[in-house]
C-alpha cells in the first residue's frame, strides 16, 4: 500500500514539475479568499486517484480538489495533490504531494513528497518515518529558546487572526526563530526530519496534516491539537514538536 502512495505521489510531482517548467499560462481560480486551485492541482490529484482506484478499487477518499469524500470505507485516501499552491502559483519552490491511508479510523501510511528537491517522505504506522529511504528522527531540542518553529497564517479563518497573532508574539519571544514558508505537509515533515524543532497552525484541513502527524509520530514527536488530545483532524488546529519541548509549545499556543 505504501509502494502505491509513493508511485502515486512521484506521478502527481511529475505532472506538477513539467507544468512548473513548461512555461504555459497557469488557469488560477480562486475557490474561497486567499485560497486558489490550478488545473495543475486537478491533474496530479487525478493521476493519483487513478493509481490507488486501480490497485484498491474498493478504498475510499477524501480528496481536496474533486470533492470525493468516502470516509466510511475500511481503507481511505487522504490527498492533496498540490499543498502550497499559492507557493506554486508564483514559482515559490515550496509545495508537496501528501498522501496518507486510514484504516479504520487511524493513519497508517504517509506519503510526502517535494518535487523541486526529489525529497520523498515516507512512514508506516510500527514501522518508522523515512526520508529517501534514510531513517528520519525529531530533533533532540530540549528547551523551546532553542528551537526554530514553523508556522501557517490562518488565511482561511481571518476571523481568528488575533488569537493567531497573540501565539505569534508568544512564539517570537520564546523561541529561537519563527518560519511561515506555505507548504503545511512540508513544515510537518520537516518536524518528522529535524530541520524544524516545532510547528503550529489553525483551521487545517485533514489532507494538510495526516500524512504529516504520521511522519512526526512515526519519527519520535508528538501531534495534538491545542487542548493536547488527538482531534486535531476534526478541528483543524494542530501542533506537534519533540517530545521535550511539547508542553511548552501547547502552552504557547494557550
């Protein structure tokens, strides 16, 4: 199943690299403010649909771009074919494919992939999380001074802006540095490999982060949503970080 999702994935980053590189015009839509979608994004969602119909025929989805949602189906697809598409839109070399596979409810397979840097994330639930084949583990940070935390603004919930923005300035007190880069299935697998100490953002959808939270757990982290219970799929408000400095960054978020 794993095989499938990395087949899947590096066949969604190769459409989207010939399209980065082609040069045509781009048909940009926008699907709610600040939010946008490419045919770019409904082809590498397509081609990844595709594979896993084919090998799995009776798996279900939940997809961002065409709608299909089959929660209740024993195995199912969790995809975003294009995250960072704003990122992609203007040449800005940081977006990923994610793909996780549910069973019964709990993540068992992860798929990221980096397209722009042939970085393929991968983890199984009891396995371990790997990166181009290489074990991957959390960083050893132990104090939340030290740490450099990645972010996402709330662009879809603007609403929420100055909650965000009080964890913000909590953030850039406490911390080593702060980094807002776009891609939310990267910065998690950033967390998963160590090249991010800590990570935190709100109103989520389940594609942005299930591939993610099974790297980070896979590789050592934690993953929780603010309150430090494992909704965070259902509210969309999630953090994760290494094991030392995770009650610091839930009380950051507070």
């Amino acid at each position: 199943m794993l095989n499938t999702a990395v087949r899947a994935a590096r066949r969604a980053g190769s459409i989207i690299n010939r399209a980065a590189l082609g040069g045509s015009a781009l048909n940009v839509r926008s699907k709610r403010a600040n939010d946008f979608v490419t045919q770019v994004d409904g082809a590498a969602e397509e081609a990844v649909m595709d594979i896993v119909r084919k090998a799995y025929p009776d798996h279900g989805f939940i997809a961002e771009e065409s709608g299909d949602t089959t929660p209740d189906a024993e195995f199912v697809w969790i995809i975003d074919p294009l995250d960072g598409t704003t990122n992609f839109i203007h040449g800005f070399p940081q977006y990923a494919v994610s793909i996780a596979v549910q069973h019964r409810g709990t993540l068992a397979h992860a798929v990221v992939y980096d397209p722009t840097r042939n970085e393929l994330f991968t983890a199984s639930k009891g396995v371990g999380a790997f990166v181009n084949d290489r074990r991957m583990r959390v960083s050893k940070c132990q104090r939340l001074d030290a740490a450099l935390v990645g972010t996402g603004f709330p662009f879809k919930e603007l609403g929420r802006l100055d909650l965000y923005t009080r964890q913000l300035q909590t953030f850039m007190s406490k911390s080593s540095g702060v980094r807002r880069a776009g891609a939310a299935a990267l910065d998690l697998a950033y967390v998963a490999c160590g090249r991010l100490d800590a990570f935190w953002e709100l109103g989520l959808s389940p594609w942005d982060m299930a591939a993610g939270a099974l790297l980070i757990t896979e590789a050592g982290g934690l993953v929780a949503d603010p309150s430090g219970e494992q909704d965070f799929m259902e509210s969309g408000d999630i953090c994760a970080a290494t094991p030392k400095i995770f009650p610091a960054v839930l009380e950051a978020m507070r």
